[in-house]
C-alpha cells in the first residue's frame, strides 16, 4: 500500500472505530488433521478457553448476533465486543465447545447446513484427507470441486478414486450434529441456531432462482427443528453477490457474515458483517 493509501485508510479508520470482532470457527478436536487446509479449521480446547480468557482480560464483552446487530445499529458501544461463531454443524460442537461456552457462560452461534443433519452432505474435504491425498493434491482437488456443482461431487470421486472403498453418509452421520443436539443447544439458551445453506455451495456460482431455495430452504427446515424464527446467515466460503444479499434480506434474515474482512467497524453493514477466522 502506498502512503496515499495508507492515509486514507487511516482517514477511513478514525470515522469508522472498532465496534469489536466476530469469530469465526468450525471444529473443536481433540486431535488436529494431517491436511494443512483441514487443521485450519480446527482448533483445540484449551486454545479455545485461552482465547476466551484473553478477551475477557483485554476487557471485551461477550455478546450474541442479537447485540451484534444492535450495537452496529447504534454505532457505538463502551466496551468492543466479542462474538463467537461456528459454521457448518459439526458435533465437536455440542461435544467439547458447548460445555466450555457452558463453563464461562458465553454466548455462541452454529451456523448449521441442513444437509449436515440430514446426513446428506458431502464432506468431500474430510474425505480426500481419508483418502491418503497430499496437501499439494488436496488444493488441487479442492480447486476442481469449487467448480463443480455440488451434485457433480460424488461422480467426480468416482471418476478421481476408482475402485476405492469409502462412504459418504458414514462420515456425515459420525460428524455432524443431530437434530436433538441442534434442539437441546438451541434450547440452552446459550447457542443460537442460523442458517448456512442447504448443501453448502458456493452460492456466487449458483442462479438467483437456486440461491434462493438453499437460502430459504434451510431457514424453513431449521425453523421446524428449533422452533423459532431463525434470523442469522453465514455465506458458504464467504462466497456470494449481489443477488445473494438482495435474497437473503428477502428471506428476512436480520443478519449476515462473511468469512474474512477482520474487526467490525461503525457503520458496517448488517448483512455483510466482517468476521475473523480464529486458527
């Protein structure tokens, strides 16, 4: 960055002050991967409790989507905040995240794919790894999949893996959250539930017409588990457009993050909400 840019960046930081930071995660584990992209999206217990007493030392305050959406709507808060999110539905979750988050009665959220729970979705990233790939072929692969729709995936393993024996459904039903575990965090108090699609794509590749029924679709379906308005989205891969948030809006979700852009600033956008991958 010139120091053109970085005057102005500047210039943009002082009328825009941090509000705080909403965390984004996705597994807690006892052990981490062997595949580099995998273990980016784990992390252990004990890193989680320590970033949760680092906030809390640094003088943060912890706060639901809810209070997200409230102080960003004001514009200011006397203390920055902390949020914690979750993306996918994994049941490390329910397992070893909720009882810490129960521990230091913090407020967290699971943005649940539905295909997670109906034990449908494709958890070709876990797979590859089950397979023995590299973590060379596994960008490589990961690469061809991002162009693919996500019914294209298993023939394409197929093709990539012959006469290989694996299953798909046997590694969603021993990863992902139940229907009960979403009822009971849901229930806790606790955990809020939101949405991250149906199937997971990236919804930037899809039609208006087929954003739109992942988008709507896995707000009805997760209603039905929970039994409340479910008011919260999270873009898979952080990918979409223009149309995805007119959609999204439409569908009447109060809130929508992303997966980078780094701290929350006065006057960020509801549903376009930073976050920070914490790894």
């Amino acid at each position: 960055m010139n120091v053109l840019g970085k005057i102005k960046r500047k210039i943009h930081n002082l009328s825009h002050p941090e509000l705080g930071v909403v965390l984004m995660l996705h597994r807690v584990v006892d052990s981490r991967s062997r595949i580099a992209a995998n273990r980016d999206l784990e992390i252990t217990a004990d890193f989680l409790e320590h970033t949760i007493l680092e906030y809390r030392q640094k003088g943060y305050i912890f706060v639901n989507l809810d209070e997200v959406a409230d102080i960003i709507e004001k514009g200011n808060t006397k203390h920055k905040f902390v949020c914690f999110t979750f993306d996918d539905g994994y049941r490390d979750n329910y397992e070893i995240a909720y009882p810490i988050f129960k521990k230091y009665n913090i407020h967290f959220t699971i943005y649940v794919t539905t295909d997670f729970y109906e034990q449908k979705a494709l958890l070709w990233w876990y797979m590859l790894e089950y397979l023995g790939v590299t973590d060379e072929e596994f960008l490589a692969y990961r690469e061809k999949i991002f162009n693919l729709k996500t019914d294209q995936i298993e023939s394409a393993f197929r093709e990539w893996f012959p006469g290989r024996n694996y299953s798909f459904a046997d590694m969603v039903n021993k990863m992902s959250l139940t229907v009960a575990q979403i009822k009971e965090l849901s229930d806790s108090g606790l955990c809020c539930i939101g949405s991250h699609t149906v199937t997971h794509p990236r919804l930037d590749k899809l039609t208006p017409e087929e954003q739109r029924d992942e988008i709507s679709t896995s707000k009805n379906k997760l209603e039905a588990v929970v039994g409340k308005q479910v008011e919260h989205f999270a873009f898979p891969y952080g990918c979409y457009n223009a149309d995805t948030v007119l959609i999204v809006a439409e569908c009447g979700y109060k809130t929508a993050v992303r997966a980078y852009g780094g701290i929350v600033r006065k006057g960020a956008e509801l549903l376009q909400i930073n976050r920070v991958f914490l790894r």
